[in-house]
C-alpha cells in the first residue's frame, strides 16, 4: 500500500510539472498582456516598464523558474487584470464548477444505470433498441447544441426556467441537464455491455437456478462485477465535467472555473490561466488516485501494487 501511494505520489508530481510547463509556455505564445493593457499611444518606454515590472523582460527559463517556486506554495502571482491574488479568483469560482459537475453527474448516474441495465437484461427489444437510439442521439448532439434547445423551449416557449444565472435551483436545472444528458448516454452504453458481459458467465446462470430473485442476481452478481470499468469512467467523466463545461458556462453565463479561463485567455492573463488549469488537473489526479482505491472495495481480489 505504501509503495503504491508513494508511485502514485510520484506520477501525480511528474504530470503536475509537466503540465504547468506546457501552460506556461503556451500561454506566453498567445501575445504580450502588455500591449492589451496600455493605450495605443504608448511609448516604448512605457512597453518596457510595464514588461519589467510584470518580469516578462527576462528569459523563459528564468521566468518559469520563479512561477514554479511560487507556485510550489500556492502562489500563482497576482492577476493582470482583477489586480488580486490568482489563486483567490480560481477559488472564488471553484464552488459554481463543482456544483455543475455534481449535478451534471447525479443526472448521468440517474438515467445511465437504470436504462443500461435494463437494455442489457433485454438484449434485442424494444427497450434495448429504444435505449440505444437514445445513447447515440446523446452523444451525436453537441452539449452547445442542446443547450441552445434547452433556452429555447423552457425559456423561451415556457417560461419556466431562467436563461442564465446562478444562486437558486433553476439555474442549475438547464445547464447540469445539458451536460449530463451528453454524459448518460456514454454511461449507458457501458452499463448495458457490461450487464450483457456478466450476465452470461456460469456464475450467474447459478445464481438464476438457485432460484434468488432477479434483483438479487442483478445487484450482488451482476451489477458488482461490472462495476469496475464503469467507475473507470465516471471518475474520468466527472474530472472532464470539472475542467471541460466551458461551452456550457458560457451559454448559461455560469461563473465557474472554466468560463474565467476562457475570459483570461482572452485578455492574456497568464497568473489566471496558469492557476485554474493547474488546479484543474490537480483535482483531475486526485479523482484518479481515489478510483484507484475505490477499486479494491469493490473487487478485493485487486493488490494495490
């Protein structure tokens, strides 16, 4: 267990600093912040006082070097634009991210179980076939797309649901929707091929000629040893809702992590930037690492080795 949280540990740091390379240097491809903050009229003088006292005068490696050491300590400088610490920004924004997340993921896991495990405990109906029309017109729709159609007819057409904002029920309703329509109809067709993969093992068969109710066989054998590349993938689906709902918190003006990259990206600021996807792929790591320990109590037989 110790040598593996300790390789874990280590793959975590590798990917870490891997990344916060690759960030920085492409963010520094997207142009000098300094020519979006000064008027026109600027001289040049102003261009290198500016460029000097935000350290953007000095080379890549020395520049990444003194964001790296800061960054060790949670400090990703302070941001061009809103003049306040970045980490204070992507924090402040973090809560609205994980929100639609959590509720984009509980309407996925709502509808991908109970229609996947029908469709595969009915291979070949009319529930299957509905099932899997409903999984590829899931996924065929872009998020951006439904969303749009979401606006359209309980805003627009309804009048029942708010456009956009944040703080209250409704404005959660539209957005979460759009993401986790999208996400059930992948989770579904796992859950169905995963419950048609163990319903014909020997096991099962022996559990049905034992005579235990169809329940008991779905949920204690069936459901149980399908379950681990399901988790695989909601973990991954999950971390992706955190860093990926970009389209959709714009569309509905959602203030979460993803829409204040976009905005910073925009208006090069680096410290924003830099901060959020860092943070962002730190959280991705540790949803990683504890699908890897939820593994080994679902299926004991798995060594953490």
């Amino acid at each position: 267990m110790i040598l593996f949280l300790a390789r874990r540990l280590f793959e975590a740091i590798a990917v870490l600093i891997g990344i916060s390379l690759v960030v920085f240097v492409i963010s520094r491809l997207s142009g000098d912040p300094a020519a979006l903050m000064l008027p026109p009229e600027a001289s040049d003088e102003d261009f290198a006082q500016l460029r000097h006292e935000m350290g953007l005068d000095q080379s890549l490696y020395v520049q990444y070097l003194t964001f790296a050491s800061k960054a060790i300590h949670g400090d990703f400088g302070e941001s061009i634009r809103n003049f306040v610490p970045a980490t204070q920004l992507v924090v402040e924004r973090l809560p609205a991210t994980l929100l639609l997340a959590c509720g984009a993921l509980c309407i996925a896991l709502t509808i991908a179980f109970p229609a996947g495990i029908v469709a595969g405990l009915n291979r070949g109906s009319i529930i299957d076939r509905t099932v899997m029309t409903f999984c590829v017109i899931g996924q065929g729709v872009p998020v951006f797309w439904s969303s749009l159609l979401l606006i359209l007819f309980f805003s627009v057409h309804l009048h029942v649901l708010p456009t956009s904002g944040y703080g209250r029920l409704e404005n959660l309703i539209m957005p979460a929707s759009a993401l986790g329509i999208y996400t059930a109809a992948r989770l579904s067709r796992l859950v169905r091929s995963g419950v048609i993969e163990v319903a014909s093992q020997d096991y099962v068969r022996a559990a049905h000629a034992k005579g235990l109710a169809v329940r008991d066989v779905v949920q204690n054998y069936v459901l149980r040893n399908a379950l681990l590349p399901i988790v695989t993938v909601i973990g991954l689906d999950f971390a992706a809702l955190l860093g990926g709902a970009v389209i959709t918190e714009t569309i509905f003006a959602w203030p979460g992590v993803g829409r204040l990259t976009v905005e910073s990206i925009t208006r090069r600021d680096f410290p924003v930037v830099q901060a959020s996807v860092i943070m962002l792929a730190a959280t991705y790591v540790v949803i990683n690492f504890l699908v890897d320990i939820i593994y080994r109590f679902i299926d004991p037989r798995i060594k953490l080795r």
